[in-house]
C-alpha cells in the first residue's frame, strides 16, 4: 500500500453558480473515501489568464492527503469536473469547474496526460494566492521557493492579475 501523500488541487469555475459549483467539487472530493481534505483555501474572484473575453473566475486551493496514485486521482477530479457539466471546448476558455492538482507531495510527474507540478503555478497569482493562504511553506521541487516566496515575485503582477478575496467556501 502506498503512503499517503500531501496534494493541493486548484478549482475553479466561471459559468452558473460559480460559488455553488466550487463547494460541489469540494464537497465531492471530501466524500470521496480515499481523499481526506486537511484545509480550503478562501474563494477568490479573479480575472481571466489567457483566453480574457469570458467571464472572470472564483477559484481556491486545497490541500488534501490521499494514498492514491497521481493519474488515478487525475481521473478521480475529471469525474468531478464531468459530472459538474465540465465541457471541454476551448483551452482556457469558461467553464463550470475546473480541478488541477497543482502538487503531488515532493514529485516531479511528466506524464502525457500530467504534469506536476503545475506547469504554470509559479506563474498565476489564482493560484498563488490562495496556495499561500493554506500552505505557505509548501515548496516547489523544482523551483526551490515556497508558495509565500513565488508570491512576493509576483507582486508586481497584481494589477494585471487582480485577486479579490470573496471570503470562505
């Protein structure tokens, strides 16, 4: 059997109820009998990176324990996001959720249908924000930076990546 592993999984959503469709996800991921959920990160409203003609984003992370292998909890979160009514029809594009494991314990995953960590994190203050609100100290294994550290690089970035705290999921 496998040793359970620490993971932070990014979420977010901007069609529907966004707030609705977050605690959805979240609440099936702490359903799930192979995923125990250790901290929420708080909601966040956030503009759109790449693709900007939608709608902007809620997102979060969570930081969770599982003895899962990474691909099966891949497949574990697009079960989620399919039931939630996720379509796949634009990369960025909207969408009613969306779930990334953004780390899986200290591993470095480059997998076709995986890469971990998430290719872009040190990059999106979506993700960083609430990364750093739950697990500051978490550090990136090829970066050598803590989440509270790849955040301060990014300060500059707020303007063009604006984060607003929406309050707890």
């Amino acid at each position: 059997m496998t040793l359970p592993e620490q993971v932070t999984i990014g979420f977010g959503s901007n069609l529907g109820d966004s707030v609705e469709l977050c605690r959805s996800a979240v609440d099936a991921l702490r359903r799930h009998p192979e995923i125990e959920i250790l901290r929420v990160s708080s909601l966040f409203r956030t503009k759109p990176v790449g693709y900007e003609e939608q709608p902007w984003f809620v997102n979060g992370v969570l930081l969770c324990r599982t003895s899962m292998e990474p691909e099966a909890l891949l497949d574990v979160l697009q079960t989620v996001e399919n039931e939630l009514g996720r379509k796949r029809l634009h990369r960025w594009g909207p969408r009613t959720i969306d779930l990334d494991i953004l780390s899986f314990g200290n591993r470095v995953i480059d997998l076709p249908r995986l890469v971990v960590p998430h290719p872009r994190l040190h990059e999106r203050l979506f993700v960083l924000v609430p990364l750093a609100e739950i697990a500051p100290d978490w550090e990136h294994p090829r970066l050598s930076a803590t989440a509270r550290e790849m955040l301060e690089r990014l300060a500059s970035e707020k303007e063009s990546q604006p984060v607003q705290r929406m309050g707890a999921l």
